[in-house]
C-alpha cells in the first residue's frame, strides 16, 4: 500500500515489550491512555494472544439503596395520637417490608436495564437511617416514604451526592402519610415554590412500579454516559464547531483517547500479515453475507477488509477497556488505511453492543452515549433535511441494523455515496417504528428532543442508510428548534428518560413533541 502524503511515517520508537519488540506494557498503555492519546499500538498488544472477536462489556448496573421510613403510634385517650396511613403499628411495618422486598424482586427482574439493589434499611428513627452505611455504595436511593424520618433519610442521600426517588402509596398496599403531605412538608417547606435542592416534584412517584422503572433507567443511562471513555481514531472534532470535543469533557466528563492514522496503519498492516486474523475476517463476511436479509451490492473485498478493520477496533476498544469508538475524517482519510470505508464496519460494531460513531462530531456523540446507556440498543447518528410537510429526510452511510436491540433488519451493502468505494450498508429500517431523535446545539447549552415515526425508506442519491419520518409539530417550528447539525435517533420514545437524566446536567432539554 502506498504511503498516505498527509501521515507520513514517523522513526520507530524505542519500546519495551519483551517479546518482540513491537508493543508496549499494559501499564504503559494505560499511562498513555491517561494522557489523550494510546501511543506506541502493535497488533500483537493489541489483539491478546488468540485471534477472537472481542465483545463489549455490559453497561454498569445501576445500584440502589432502598430505604423504609415509618412509626408506630399508641392510643392515647382523647387525642390525635396517628397521622394518616395504614402503618402504624411494628406488625404492620413488617408486613410492609416483605411487600417491599417483593415488590424490589420483581422490579430487579422486569428492568430491561442492569440495576442492583441493595438490602432494605427499615428506618424508624433517625439513627436507623444513620446506621445504613452501605449507602455510600449506591447510585441513587429509593425512598419507601409511609411516615417516620423522611427528612432525615433524603436529606442523607443528598449529602452523599445520591440521585433521590421517593415512593408513596395509595392504592398499592397501605396508604402512607406522605402521599399526603410529601408536597407541602418537604417540597415545599410551607411555601407555594420548590424549596429544596436535588429533588423535585418530579421524584415523587405514586404505586407505580413502571414509573419508578423510567427513572431508573434514566439514571442507568447517565452512570454509563458521565466518564465514558470513547477512542477517536484520527482525534476527536465537532462538525463546524472546533470546541465541542472539549465541552463534551466539560458537561460529560468524557475520557477520549486519541488513536492517530499512522498508528491505525501499521495496525491493519500488521493484521494483513497475521493469517489466522485474515482468515477469521473471510469467514465472518461469509457468514454476514450468508445470512437471511443481507444483499451484496458491492466488491467483495471491501466487505473482507471492513471485518479486518472491525477487528482491529474491537481489540482496541478491549485494551482500552472503552465500549465507543469513532472515526475522524471517515469521507477520505480511512480510506487509503483500511482500504474501504468504516460504513459497514462501524455497522457490525453497533450491532454487536459497542458504540460506533462517524466523523469524530463530540457535539452529538454524548447524545449518542446518554441514549444507549438508556436504552441498551444501538443509535443511529445522521444527517436531517429540511423539514415540510410534517416530513423530513434523515440519512448516512451507516447505520445499526439491531436499532431494536434484538433482531437485524434486512440490509443493502452498497458502496459509500460520496466516494462510490467501499462498503456500506442500506438499512431497510420497518415503517411505522416510532422513533426519538436528539437535536444537539453546538453549545452544549440546550438539546431537542422530537418523536417521530418511519413512513418511507427510499433510495435517493443521498446517504445509503435513509429514512422519512413524520412528525406532529409545525414545520417552522421545527426549523428554527434545529440546532446544531447531526441527530442521533433511537427506536423507541424515551423523551422521558432524556429529560430526567438531563436535569442532572448543565444540557437544558425541551421536547418538541
């Protein structure tokens, strides 16, 4: 392969790997990701000592901590000895406990997300809530509010920085006392606006365990997004907006790791020469154009080397112990690299649970994360047309084919549109699936969010991978809300789960509808 003019090669670095040279220690790999950049990459680091195609880590569970505040009341002669509810004596907190240890069971189990619980604390008295000293091990605490020290108990959780949820009963067991008075006692403090900081009316939930699961699952999927560490392979940009890799730092913690194109070269080199990789990327694009719904429109060799290349960013996201990954300058620069284009592969890599995204654009890739650490499945991150009609058009040369998170929709592998080289997929995506596309602003100041639904997936001479979706809002409206440049879209709607994760964040959010 001819040398890339715009990445020449660099002298070979002194290195310290005793076997052959070529790699770096695990600890200095490490060292290096720390600093923004993986420096000093050999495929033999970087692939393990087997061929294999590596898969992603799990999402980290969300854990909780719940906690029962109650009292038990004595009749006294000729006085209001209870306030409202049906706990008032310890027979009945017990019975309370194991309805809420049930209750917790089966919420663990309906959850399509990974959560924890941690054993229940029965609070009677401050001290009790004191004494939960696991606590500091939990994500957010889940508070079962009848009667007793609420205050206490929230007011603990904050302290220790928890996201805070509190459930009262009305018609789900016995009736507890905040139901009553969670709004005007602690809200609100005996005044007519939200006194308190870090939690709201919104954390209130009545009976419902599907409303304690949404929020959860919010609160899921911005563990996952807050630090996420992302390799940009080329470094990271922002389309048109050269601060965004740095607000995403900023507002998400983001950890990106920089993997330069001279280093990706000698990668995929080095891959080339190792027979077993080569030969494990022929029979997986084998199987891949094997199997039901897929349709090669395309060289064949292209499609090997997009699995090639798959490979070598599945074993450097497992070094790097990172699940994203993207692609600076993928209209151009990959394409002498890995001769192809990263379309398909960043398909197979989104479709297998990692995050793979074009172009390096941070100012909607955290969009991208937050969303799948919400839902679980992967995002499509496109361009829009204009709006009109209560239509628009959203299309790119990659797309997920698993957007359901369970089953593969049929696919066209077609060449890059722009390039008329390479592989890429035509995701024949169903109509009438509802979607959620985030609209994010340059500034990092305020996202969008729009439901949508599939009506058509044509064929224009635009971006392989392309929807028409329509929406119920005005189209000028629409116009003027769209910020920014790319959308990530989701299926499924998850506009709530967006706001109330996006609350614990400096992103204001408003739903378009």
């Amino acid at each position: 392969m001819e040398e890339d003019k715009d990445f020449p090669a660099k002298p070979l670095r002194p290195r310290c790997c005793p076997c052959d040279g070529g790699g770096v220690s695990r600890r200095s790999f490490f060292e290096a990701a720390g600093a923004g950049a993986l420096l000093g990459l050999s495929w033999s680091l970087v692939r393990g000592a087997e061929p294999e195609v590596a898969m992603p880590p799990a999402r980290k569970p969300l854990v909780v901590k719940p906690i029962f505040t109650y009292g038990t009341y004595a009749h006294r002669h000729q006085s209001s000895w209870r306030p409202w509810g049906g706990v008032e004596t310890q027979a009945q907190a017990t019975e309370e406990i194991a309805r809420i240890n049930g209750e917790l069971e089966r919420l663990t189990l309906a959850a399509d997300f990974p959560v924890t619980m941690l054993p229940l604390t029965a609070a009677k008295a401050p001290a009790d809530v004191a004494g939960a000293k696991d606590m500091a091990d939990a994500d957010a605490v889940l508070v079962y509010a009848s009667s007793g020290p609420l205050n206490q108990a929230i007011d603990a959780a904050l302290a220790a920085k928890k996201h805070v949820i509190v459930f009262v009963r009305h018609k789900s067991g016995p009736l507890y006392l905040w139901y009553e008075i969670i709004s005007p006692r602690y809200l609100r403090r005996h005044s007519d606006r939200l006194a308190v900081q870090g939690v709201d009316f919104e954390d209130v939930v009545v009976d419902s365990r599907d409303e304690l699961l949404w929020r959860l699952r919010a609160l899921c999927g911005l563990k996952n997004a807050l630090g996420a560490r992302i390799l940009a392979v080329g470094g990271p940009g922002g389309w048109a907006h050269g601060e965004a890799p740095k607000l995403a730092k900023d507002r998400w913690g983001l950890d990106i790791q920089t993997v330069t194109y001279e280093d990706l070269r000698k990668l995929i080199q080095e891959a080339r020469a190792d027979q077993a990789a080569v030969a494990l990327a022929k029979k997986r694009a084998d199987d891949y154009l094997k199997a039901e719904g897929v349709k090669l429109e395309t060289k064949r060799e292209f499609v090997d080397n997009c699995f090639l290349l798959d490979q070598v960013f599945r074993s450097l996201m497992q070094k790097a112990e990172a699940r994203a990954i993207t692609v600076n300058a993928c209209m151009g620069t990959i394409m002498p690299v890995s001769e192809t284009t990263a379309c398909l592969t960043l398909t197979t890599l989104n479709d297998d649970g990692y995050m793979a995204f074009c172009e390096s654009d941070f100012v909607v890739i955290p969009a991208g994360i937050l969303l799948d650490g919400i839902t679980g499945h992967p995002t499509f991150l496109h361009n829009p047309c204009y709006p009109h009609g209560g239509q628009i058009t959203l299309a790119h040369c990659t797309g997920p084919r698993k957007m359901n998170g369970k089953s593969l929709d049929p696919v066209r592998i077609v060449t890059h549109y722009e390039s008329d080289y390479g592989a890429a997929p035509k995701v024949e995506m169903p109509k009438g699936q509802r979607l959620t596309s985030i609209l994010a602003d340059f500034e990092a100041k305020k996202w969008h969010g729009l439901s949508s639904e599939i009506i058509e997936a044509p064929f224009y001479p635009i971006c392989r991978t392309q929807i028409e979706v329509q929406y119920k809002m005005d189209d000028a409206a629409l116009a003027a809300k769209m910020h920014g440049f790319h959308w990530m879209t989701v299926y499924g709607d998850y506009r709530r789960e967006l706001a109330y994760a996006l609350r614990r964040t400096p992103i204001a959010w408003e739903d378009l509808g």
